[in-house]
C-alpha cells in the first residue's frame, strides 16, 4: 500500500504558525464538506466503513490518534499527531480509527457532500466490491506481468506493456497503447488514443490530451528551478494538446503548451509554448513552417499536395486570434 500521508508546507514566525489548505493544491481534490471530531472516547474507536467514490484527508490539528488503513488486501496503521501533515483516504479504502488523545481534535476535508449510498459499512460487502471492482478493471486493459499499475482509473482498450510504472493517481483513457519503461506519476491526466513510446516519463503536472504521439525518449520536466528534497507549492503545468506529435529524444521545458497538431521534430528543446499546426526542431526548436492534419509540411501556399487540401482558411483563423508564428 502506498504512503498516504500529504505534508503541508508551515508559514509564520515569531508570532506562531500558519497552514494553508487549498483546494486542488495541497488537497489533491475539490474540498465541498469540512467536519471535526473532538471530545473522543480512546476507548471507543470510529470510522468502520468505506466510501465507494468520496476522497477525505484527516488532518489532526490538535493531540493524537491512530488510524487503521485497509485496501482488502493490505493492511497498515498509520498514527496522526502532527497538524502540519495529512492522510489522504482515497475511495474504496476501509478506515478505523482509534487510540484517540484526550485532547486530539480531528479534522476531515472530503470532496463531496455526505451521501449515505456511497458508504460501505460491513466489512464483507467491502471486500466483495473490492474484488468487483478488481475484475472489472482488469478486464478491460491489457497489463503485461512486468508491470506496475497501481491507478484504477485506466480505459477500455489500452495497453501498458512491460517495466511500466503508473502511480494511482494517474488517469489514463480509452485505446492507449504505453511502451516499455514508461513511467507516470499522479497528477497526470492522458486522454484517449495516446501513443507514449519507450522510455517517456510523465510527472506531475502533464496533461496529454487525445490522440497524441510521444516518441521514444521524450523528456519532460515540471520545476523550472529544482533543487533536491525541495519542491514547489505547485509544478508547473504542461498541455500537450490533441493530435500534437512529440518525436524522438524531445526536451520539453515545464509549463510549455503545445498546441494542436503540432509538430516537433527529434532532438529538439522546446523552451516556450508551440502555437496549433505548426513545425517545429532544433536546440532550442524554433518555427519551421505550418503543418496538415496528416502530418505533411505545407508549401508556401498553405497546400497540403498529399492531402489535396489547403489550409489557407485555417491558418488565417489562426493568426487572427493571436496564434502567428514566433
């Protein structure tokens, strides 16, 4: 079972301590119910159920208890007596708590409002939608034996072939197909249709949209200012849009959007954001002329000669919003 627990960054001074809690920041969700609990009973422990959709975290602003974490496989117990760290439940994850200080004052967030049909609250019931659950996941991707899939949240049809890692919060779509060594964090979002060719490696912050192409190798960072052991507030955002193509051994620098149908040529550095339909290579990649739907450069003309198409009236579109080449 992975590590739950979610540190929140202190701020203040010589006048006290302050933590700041923000919605889909340091809360990995949208927060719609805060609640807490004090004057609890060590004697009598709480919590016995699951929750079929709901996140929370716990957050123990004041003494101590422990909390039993069950995933109907694997069971760990975890202790809360800090307020500057949090536990993030996620759903389907059987909880006890116990143990409670006399003065322990616990703090839940949940990302929605309370709903009694989304409890699970016999032990027996939550296994088998454990298990419900298992087998209808399983069965609709393909996982190669070497792989590690810890998300639940993976579409019909993909494929995740060999030495993959994808972390569980990551959200793949429909009909992917990710190559060998690939590797996906949490805070990924990949839409349907993607290609992630060997060797790629997404961290938090990437969004892939649909129907893109990643070739072998490509790098992506998300801190423009890293420093070891040390992390931002926040990673940068990277959008890679639909139908873009990425080709091999890219460098793509965090908090850079490449825009639809883009294409970027092997080995190039993208330093800055690649405007839709357009062409683009070198160290760092610079504007290389506009590009059709199927891939071709277009002539000076905006004419695709594979296509038979022009794309004179697209382009256009495109410059009048503010999209010109740069």
């Amino acid at each position: 079972m992975k590590n739950y627990i979610v540190d929140f960054p202190i701020m203040g001074d010589e006048r006290g301590s302050l933590i700041s809690l923000e919605s889909l920041k340091n809360i990995p969700f949208e927060v719609k119910r805060v609640y807490y609990m004090y004057d609890l009973k060590t004697s009598l422990p709480r919590g016995f159920h699951a929750h079929k959709n709901l996140q929370q975290i716990l957050v123990c602003v004041n003494g101590f208890c422990k909390v039993v974490l069950d995933d109907g496989i694997e069971k760990v117990e975890v202790e809360l007596d800090s307020p500057d760290k949090g536990l993030l439940l996620e759903n389907v994850i059987w909880r006890e708590m116990h143990s409670f200080s006399d003065d322990c004052v616990l703090m839940v967030l949940a990302s929605d409002y309370y709903d009694e049909n989304d409890y699970l609250r016999d032990y027996e019931e939550f296994i088998e939608y454990v298990q419900t659950k298992k087998n209808q996941h399983n069965n609709s991707f393909f996982k190669h034996e070497k792989a590690i899939v810890e998300t639940d949240q993976i579409g019909e049809g993909t494929t995740i072939w060999a030495f993959s890692h994808i972390l569980s919060g990551a959200k793949i779509g429909e009909n992917c197909n990710l190559n060998d060594f690939t590797f996906i964090e949490n805070d990924v979002v990949v839409g349907n249709n993607v290609t992630v060719k060997s060797g790629v490696h997404l961290w938090d912050g990437i969004t892939i949209e649909d129907n893109v192409f990643i070739g072998p190798s490509t790098v992506f960072t998300n801190d423009l200012r890293p420093r070891s052991k040390r992390y931002p507030a926040e990673f940068e955002r990277t959008v890679i849009k639909k139908f873009a193509s990425i080709g091999a051994n890219v460098t793509i620098l965090a908090g850079s959007t490449i825009g639809e149908y883009a294409m970027i040529g092997a080995g190039s550095v993208v330093t800055k954001d690649i405007p839709p339909r357009t062409q683009w290579y070198g160290n760092p990649a610079v504007f290389k002329g506009y590009v059709c739907e199927c891939g071709k450069k277009l002539d000076d003309n905006l004419y695709c000669f594979s296509c038979k198409e022009s794309h004179k009236d697209k382009i256009s579109l495109l410059n009048n919003t503010g999209l010109e080449e740069q």
